[in-house]
C-alpha cells in the first residue's frame, strides 16, 4: 500500500521538475542568444576597425593629395577609434554574458539530473505498483479458484466421507500415478 501512495506524489513531483528544467532551458537559450548577439557586436566592431585602417591606408596610398584623401584618412582615423571604443565597451559585457551562460547551463543540468532522478524513482515506483497489483489479482483468482473447489466438495452427496490421505482428498495435479516402468 506504501508503494501505491508513493506513485502519486512521484508523479506530480516528476511534473513539477519537467517544468523547472523547461524554464532553466529556456533561460540559458535566451542567456546564449543574448552572448551570441554581444559577440556579433564586438566582431562588428573589430571589423569597423578594419575598416578605418584600410580608409587610412587607402588615403595614403593614394598618389592624389586633395580634399577626399584627407577626408578619408581622417574617417578611416575615427572609424577606428569608435571600433576600439565599442570593442572596449563591450568585453566587460560579453565576460558577463559568457558567465551569466556559465552559471544557466549548471542550473540547467543540475535540474536536468534531478528531474532525471526522480524519473527514475517513478519508474521504480510504478514497476512496485505493477507487481504488487499482479500479485494481488493473482491472490484473488486463488482464493476464487480455491472457494470454487470447496464449494464443489460441499455439495458432492458424499462430501463428508473422505478419509484424508485418500485419493479424493488430493488435488488432481497432485496425485502420483507412481513410477512408470520403462518396459
């Protein structure tokens, strides 16, 4: 009866766990993306320093020393200053993402074994039940059988004559014709 009582409270636990190791799932994928997207920003920003290097290198390289290629090393100058910029604004944010993940993906698979475990407890729980409710059905189609049995003995005209030891006191699976000669 324990086990059947147990199975219960299991199950709901075992919902419970499935749905905090959702929520952990989620929060780490959405902790993923948010890194992802940081990332991608300080790749932008290094490539908007490269940028700004080949617009100095272009306007230096340049035989013509008018306006525009003034103009341009002087973009190239601050498209690289505001990719530093940006780069630097942006480590302290992505070291944060990157540990913030760290931390979400432990939460998660800490949930994860749990859930995991209590899965596994379940199982073990209803097997139990299983047997127990086997083995209960089995006690009531013996003890059905064996009712049938003594009621057929009680209503035979000579239910009361039976010596015990004699060939009517025994079950039939249980009468030994006795050694067969191999003649």
């Amino acid at each position: 009866m324990a086990a059947a009582n147990s199975v219960g409270p299991l199950r709901r636990l075992f919902g419970l766990l499935r749905i905090e190791e959702q929520q952990a799932r989620r929060s780490l994928q959405a902790a993923a993306a948010e890194l992802q997207r940081l990332e991608r920003a300080g790749e932008a920003a290094r490539e908007r320093e490269r940028r700004g290097r080949a617009l100095i290198a272009a306007g230096a390289a340049g035989r013509r020393q008018d306006y525009g290629a003034v103009l341009d090393r002087i973009a190239g100058l601050e498209e690289i200053r505001l990719g530093r910029q940006a780069s630097a604004e942006l480590a302290p944010r992505i070291v944060a993402a990157q540990s913030a993940e760290a931390a979400l993906r432990e939460a998660y698979l800490a949930k994860r074994v749990e859930r995991r475990q209590v899965e596994t407890l379940l199982r073990a729980a209803e097997i139990r039940k299983a047997r127990e409710a086997a083995k209960r059905e089995q006690q009531a189609l013996d003890d059905w059988f064996l009712g049938g049995r003594l009621r057929a003995r009680r209503s035979r005209p000579d239910a009361g004559k039976t010596q015990p030891g004699s060939r009517d006191d025994k079950w039939p699976e249980d009468s030994n014709p006795g050694p067969v000669s191999e003649s």
